[in-house]
C-alpha cells in the first residue's frame, strides 16, 4: 500500500470532489469545529430500537437491518455527513468519544477527571452535535465511548507508556487490572447514557470497543463480567432500561470468538447486541480470500440462528489500495446483504489525503477540499439501498 500523501496523477483522475455541499462545507465552516451549542433532548419518549429473538425491530415494530457507516476521524464530522449518508441510503452510524488513550494527530483524548462525568466539555458537546446532526438525518447511532488504555493498553511501546507511566502493570493497565480507573470509565458511561437516554434514535450502546487483543480463552468470563457490571450500572444508575448494547469478545472483537460473548443472565434476554468485526483480508489468493471471509462471517451468522440473538458487525472494511477496483468490499457487501446482517463500514471521513487508507472522504492534500471515492461509495450506496 502506497504512503504517500499527496495523490498521483491516476489518482486524481478517479477520485474527485463528488457533492457541492460537502465541498461548500469545507469551506464555509461547516466542520467538527462548530462553535453550535450542545442541542437540547427533546421532551417526548425517546424513539428505540427494541430486539425481539433474532430480530431488531423499529419503535412500531418492524423488522429492521441497519446498515451504514462509522463518522471516523473525532471532531472531523461535517454538519452535512449525515444527510449525504442517508441520501445515499443509509440507516445508520456508529459515533465514537475517545476516553484515556494514546491517539495520534491533533487532541482527541476527551478524558477530564475533574470534569462533569469526567469528559472535557468541548469533546461532550462535539459528541452531542455529531449524534445530534444523524437524529436530524434520520439516522440511527451507535454510540461508543472507546478507550485504548482501557481495552488493553499494550497496543504498542508509545500507549504502554502512557496508559502505565509508572511501569506497575507489565500485562498492561486497563479496565481489568485497574479497579479505580474501571470504576472512573463506568462512572463516565452513567454520565454519557444519562444524556444519551432522552435523545431518540440511539440505537445502540457499545460499552467498550475491540477488549484484551491478543488474550487467550481464560479471560473470557472477564470481558463478559466488565460489559456486565457497565450494562447494570447504566440501566440502575443512568436510569436507561431501553436502549440495546452491543458487546462482542475478547481478542478485539475477534469474529470467530462470537459465541463467546453470548450472556445467559436472564436479565439480558432481549436487551444485546452481538459484533464481531470483518477487515476483509486480500494477502492470499482472491479464492482463499472470499473463503476467509465467508468463514468468518459464518461465525456471526451461526451464532445468530443458533442462540436466537441480533448480530451487527461495528466495523467492515477493506484499504482501498488493497482492493481498487472494489471487488472485495463488494463481495463483503453482498455477503452481509445475503445474511441479513447489519454493519458500519469503516469509515466515511478521514484526517488524511492518502486515497489508499478505508475512508470514503479523504482531504486533497494541495486543496484542503473533500475527496469523494465515489466508486467505493456507489458501492455502499447500492448496497445500503438494497
């Protein structure tokens, strides 16, 4: 895969500024820096999904397949994404907060422990415009609080360091070895599903993205007990008994560990959401390729029918420069489309200008202005459409 930041010629010549509007954005100050103050809930009971067997249904109850898009890049969303998104067909998209993490680029960890719900209050109120600009679309959000130090904190030697300055945790400090900032994190979901709870349209919360990679079997029953005691903590403390979570397992959401995250509390019955995620593979051949990720979606799909459970997969993709004629992302479409499962494409907007990485929207490196791929969101358009 190309690093290069700039495009090439060829590449000009296919990826081009594909909606006035979000071009008119960029340069009008449309951006994730909005000065916009955080949008009042509204008073009514709030829309929600509510899951039914295998099945998620809409408020009226109807049978419904969410398929959409992760925003991406934090505090890159445009006022406009979210209707260019449904437009295009899409229900939903999945919205990050980053809380206690080494992140690169500019500022993105929103974690303040001296503030409300211990969040920096202009991160809360980005957050709330992003999810309130896909309320105001129509859209569907899954709303996740994703933590780097929290997951696993051993990602790499930089977040090492700085999840465990001290040294004190050599199998990495995160939620599981650290009892105070696990109860901080929970204490920061009370907080966020305590606003949360009277927008309508969330339709999931995803406590905690991609936990313990690289963890063997043995802490199983580990991952499961935290998203637990999170899931509790919202319902009895937040006051939120309707919104569904999504959960998934150990080994960051490996897909073929599905089954692992089923909870059989009776209490849960009705009320999670199973994931997995599927980055589809091209370093074999394309027979070995389409066969790996036919397997791997399988997983998903089994558990489904066999534990009669929703199943959504948060993140699916393929890089770009891995795949230009788009050939595996439409396999992985049709696949998904076929085996009535949901998803959120990974990802529509990205802090960068090299075409080769997964976003939908890069940044013309000379310009400034937004890069559509428009090929790869045809692609997503039919299939979200579907």
């Amino acid at each position: 895969m190309s690093t290069n930041g700039h495009f090439s010629p060829g590449r000009r010549a296919t990826l081009f500024s594909l909606l006035g509007a979000m071009a008119a954005a960029a340069c009008n100050g449309g951006g994730g820096d909005s000065g916009a103050p955080v949008p009042a809930p509204p008073g009514s009971i709030p829309a929600r999904l509510t899951l039914s067997g295998a099945q998620m249904l809409t408020p009226d109850g109807q049978p419904i397949v969410l398929r959409g898009i992760n925003e991406g890049t934090w505090g890159k969303m445009r006022s406009d994404d979210a209707t260019t998104i449904a437009a295009q067909g899409g229900k939903a998209v999945r919205v990050l907060i980053r809380w206690w993490g080494l992140y690169g680029g500019s500022p993105v960890e929103s974690r303040v422990d001296t503030a409300p719900g211990h969040f920096d209050p202009d991160h809360l109120a980005q957050f709330l415009r992003e999810v309130q600009w896909c309320i105001d679309a129509g859209l569907w959000v899954i709303a996740a609080i994703d933590s780097n130090c929290g997951q696993n904190g051993l990602q790499d030697a930089g977040t090492a360091q700085y999840c465990d300055p001290a040294g004190a945790y050599p199998g990495g400090r995160n939620f599981w070895t650290d009892p105070t900032q696990r109860q901080l994190f929970k204490q920061a979901w009370v907080h966020l599903a305590g606003i949360l709870k009277d927008y309508p349209q969330i339709a999931c919360y995803e406590p905690l993205p991609e936990p313990l990679a690289g963890r063997d079997s043995s802490h199983g029953a580990e991952v499961s007990a935290f998203y637990q005691e999170l899931m509790t903590a919202i319902e009895d403390q937040a006051g939120d008994r309707r919104t569904p979570f999504l959960v998934g397992a150990r080994d960051a959401y490996n897909i073929n560990l599905c089954d692992e995250a089923y909870i059989a509390a009776p209490r849960w019955a009705n009320r999670v959401v199973y994931t997995g995620n599927l980055f589809l593979r091209t370093n074999k051949s394309q027979q070995e390729n389409i066969a790996n990720l036919e397997t791997r979606l399988a997983a998903l799909v089994e558990m489904k029918t066999r534990r009669n459970v929703p199943v959504f997969i948060q993140q699916f993709g393929v890089r770009t420069g891995d795949d230009p004629s788009g050939f595996y992302l439409e396999a992985g479409l049709s696949r998904m489309n076929a085996a009535g499962v949901g998803y959120t494409g990974w990802q529509w907007r990205q802090n960068s200008s090299n075409p080769d990485e997964y976003a939908i929207v890069v940044t013309d490196a000379d310009t400034g202005n937004d890069v559509v791929k428009t090929n790869i969101l045809a692609l997503y358009s039919q299939y979200w459409k579907a």
